[in-house]
C-alpha cells in the first residue's frame, strides 16, 4: 500500500517518468529478495559465545543480474528507529 501512496504523491507533484520507474524497480527488488536490511541470518561463535550476524546492506548487482548483500556483526540501525 506504501507504494500505492509514493506513487500518487509523484503523480500530484508531476515527477518525470523516470522517477516511476526507480520507485518501483526499487520496490520490486525489495520484495524479491526475500531478505530485510537488519535481518539475522546466521550465529556465529566468536570466542565461545553465539553472536548473531545481520544483513547490513542490500543492493542490485547490475554487471551480474542478482542481488547481493553484506554482513555485519553489529545491529543496523533503522533511520526511524534514531527518533
């Protein structure tokens, strides 16, 4: 429904064509990986103890046609969750 409103708002401000288009590219890669940015995916023992690992980054890999992503060992921090 998200994408129902981005959508709207870009038709009411008269946005170029162009602008669709990265909005729902964007959107269907998002909802094509399967994956969210912050997800845990994995445990790793580091020193004895169980740590989890966190999808840190998610992006479209142009020159390979896949989608890709990184790791991290720290919790990704969400800009609405600084509020």
């Amino acid at each position: 429904m998200k994408i129902v409103k981005r959508i709207a708002q870009l038709l009411f401000n008269g946005a170029p064509r162009s602008q669709y288009y990265l909005e729902l590219g964007a959107y269907f890669i998002k909802k094509g990986t399967g994956y969210e940015v912050g997800q845990v995916v994995d445990v790793r023992k580091v020193c004895g103890k169980d740590r989890p690992v966190y999808i840190s980054n998610l992006f479209f890999d142009f020159k390979h046609n896949r989608i890709n992503h990184q790791l991290s060992d720290k919790p990704v921090k969400m800009p609405d969750e600084e509020k």
